[in-house]
C-alpha cells in the first residue's frame, strides 16, 4: 500500500490510502495546518505507521494539537490510541452526544464540540454540524473550516475507486452518481428522512471544497453535490415509503434518476 499526500484546499493536506481488497476505497485522513494544527480522522490502528509516516512529512507528529473524527468506527478513529502515544499534547474533539456516549469512559478528557462555539485553531476555524444517523452513527458530525470553505464530509458521498486527490466541478454528477451506487453496494447509510433535510443544511454553508473520507475531494460548488445528494434521497423516500419500514433505500435509487 502507498499513503499519497496532497494539498486539496488552502492549509489543508488530504493522506490517502488506497486498499483494493477493502471494498476498493480509499481511507483519507486530513491534516489542517495551523497554529495548534489538527487530525482529522485516524485511519485503521493497522494504518497508524504509514499515517503517521505521513505526517511527518508535512509537519513533526508530535506537534498535532487536535485529533477529530466524523463518528466513532474503526477507519476514522481505530488508531487513536496510536496517536495519543505518539503525541502526548494532543486533545480529542468530538461531537457532544460522541463525548457523553462514547469517548468519556476513554483513556482521556475528550473536549465536546457545539454549534454556538468554533474551534480556533489559531488561522483555521472549525464549526460542527451534528448530523445523527448521517449517514451513520448517532454521534455523527461534520466540520466546516470557515477560512478555506472546506467542509470535512466524513462518510457522504464516500465513493469507491482510486481517483484524483480532487475533481472539478464538471465531475460532481459522476461523483454523485458513484456515491450512489457506492451505497447500493455496501448499505452503509441509516435510511431515515432526515438524510435529505441534513444534506440540504450542510449545502446552505455553500462550501467550495467537500472534503471526502472516502474518494476524492470535490472543489468548486459543494453545495450543487449536496443538494444532488439531498434529490437522491428525497426522490428514494418519495417513490417507496415502505423503505421507512425495511431499510429498501437504495432498491429505490437504483431505479431513480439523479
């Protein structure tokens, strides 16, 4: 495996890992260079050596201030334990239902992040956006970097493959339409109505860079691939409502038209 560094918007560097046998997706960690830089995201404890490598490359490990992650699963924050070693003035920030639910009983302090209150990393902003059960996780959350207009997107519009670090706006229909049958195939999202309503909230930031965990980086107009992604849904809920009973969300995409 080879872990790929690029700059894909301004002070923020995308570490990307290809793994062709796990579902053919790449597992993308961001570095936001700062005064009190930060992590987003951890990659596999199995990934930590060649992660951690990475970074070095960009900035010394041991100067991360900050790690923070979408939701609790294993690629965004499986190595966290790794890091904490690695980086002893560190702090963990998450969502506030993530800190109550699933980190307070962790080996530290994790520092709860809320709507009225940005995270200033010192020349980088951070605002959450709670997004439970989007696409999966009760703790979910997203992060807006206002200075860049770069939205860190977590798990949507994860798609598979192993493409450019970032795509144009001329590819946002292709990345969508990926996203789509990326989830037909694994199941990932919780089907619930709120996916539309959050996907058009995250889309009124009119972010100018989504910032994927899995696929590649969509610069230009973020907001035109999340209301896509919102038509989706809401093209799924309307069409079948038995998928509020038994989860059939992407048998219904895969007969809609984008």
């Amino acid at each position: 495996m080879e872990t790929r560094l690029d700059e894909v918007a301004d002070g923020i560097v995308r570490v990307s890992t290809y793994i062709p046998d796990l579902a053919g997706l790449t597992f993308n960690q961001f570095i936001l260079r700062a005064e009190e830089p930060l992590l987003f995201h951890t990659g596999m404890a199995p990934l930590f050596p060649l992660v951690a490598a990475a970074i070095g490359r960009v900035l010394p490990l041991e100067s991360l201030r900050w790690i923070a992650f979408g939701h609790v699963e294993a690629d965004e924050c499986g190595a966290l334990g790794r890091f904490l070693d690695a980086c002893p003035r560190v702090r963990v920030a998450h969502s506030v239902v993530g800190c109550g639910m699933s980190l307070g009983s962790g080996p530290v302090t994790p520092v709860p992040l809320s709507r009225s209150t940005p995270l200033d990393l010192g020349g980088k902003r951070l605002r959450t956006v709670p997004t439970p059960h989007v696409p999966h996780g009760w703790d979910a959350h997203v992060l807006y970097e206002e200075t860049s207009r770069a939205l860190l997107c977590g798990d949507l519009l994860a798609h598979g493959g192993d493409g450019p670090a970032t795509v144009g706006e001329d590819q946002i229909e292709r990345i969508v339409e990926a996203a789509v049958e990326t989830e037909r195939e694994l199941g990932s999202t919780a089907c619930t109505p709120s996916l539309a309503t959050c996907a058009h909230e995250l889309a009124a930031l009119e972010p100018r860079a989504l910032a994927l965990m899995h696929g590649s980086t969509i610069l230009g107009d973020g907001r035109r691939a999340l209301q896509m992604l919102a038509h989706a849904f809401t093209t799924a809920f309307d069409q079948n409502s038995d998928h509020r009973r038994n989860g059939r969300l992407w048998d219904d995409l895969e007969r809609s038209r984008l």
